[in-house]
C-alpha cells in the first residue's frame, strides 16, 4: 500500500499511457461502414445494391447514379420490396453517414446478411470524386 502511495503519480502516467496506446485501436473498431472505394468494388464485384436513405427532397438534390431511394422512415416498410435476395450486399447511403448507420441495423434485424454503411456518407462520395446523379 506505501508502494501505491508513493507512487501514484506514476501509475497515472502508465495507466494514462496505456489507454492512449489503446485508443485509436477502439475508434476504429467502432467506425463501422465502408469507405466509397470499398462501395464501388462491392458495387461491381458483388452486385451490391445502394439505398439512400435521405429524405425525398435530399435525394432529389443529389444520390449517387445507381442507388434507390428508400427514406429511413420507410426502411422497415418497403425495403423487402427494393432487395428481395437477403444475401445481396447492401450499401446504406445518406448525406453524412449517421442516418445509414441506423437503416443499417434496421437492415440486420431485418435478416439481411451483408450490409454496408457509406462511411462519410454522400458529402465523402463526393470528395472521391465518384459520380452522382441530381434530379
């Protein structure tokens, strides 16, 4: 106990220390999704479906080419109609990136096997300079 005591300060800095070490291990792990590279090789290796979930308006604006318009408030409702082969990868898209995090666990529960978020969303499709479609 006098060790502990007498060397608090130390212990802090090793246990302060460690969890720096550790910390980007754990950011990564919980950025879940793909990048919009990663997007388009499921898009053409595996035939992998892109669903927007942004409102009518959003998509309207701006939506990548090939994907289709399901608003996070309808996902539950039509999304068996728009992917009916549960083990097609899908690909949810909105306009940053946290939108399809939720329609991608709304996706799971759903009992679709491989499903994607957009990490970054739209806005980090369009820094890659990949192709979007307006109107």
């Amino acid at each position: 106990m006098k060790f502990i005591l007498d060397n608090w300060m130390l212990i802090v800095i090793a246990l302060s220390s460690g969890f720096f070490l550790l910390l980007p291990v754990v950011q990564n792990a919980s950025a879940s999704g793909i990048s919009p590279n990663e997007a388009v090789q499921c898009m053409n290796r595996e035939k992998g479906v892109v669903i927007d979930v942004s409102t009518q308006e959003e998509f309207s604006t701006s939506h990548i080419k090939t994907s289709v318009s399901v608003p996070l408030e309808e996902l539950e409702t039509r999304l068996q109609a728009v992917a009916k082969n549960k083990s097609v990868p899908l690909i949810m898209v909105c306009e940053n990136g946290m939108r399809s995090k939720r329609a991608q666990a709304v996706a799971q529960k759903l009992g679709y096997e491989k499903v994607h978020s957009l990490q970054g969303g739209l806005k980090a499709w369009k820094e890659a300079n990949l192709p979007v479609s307006k109107a």
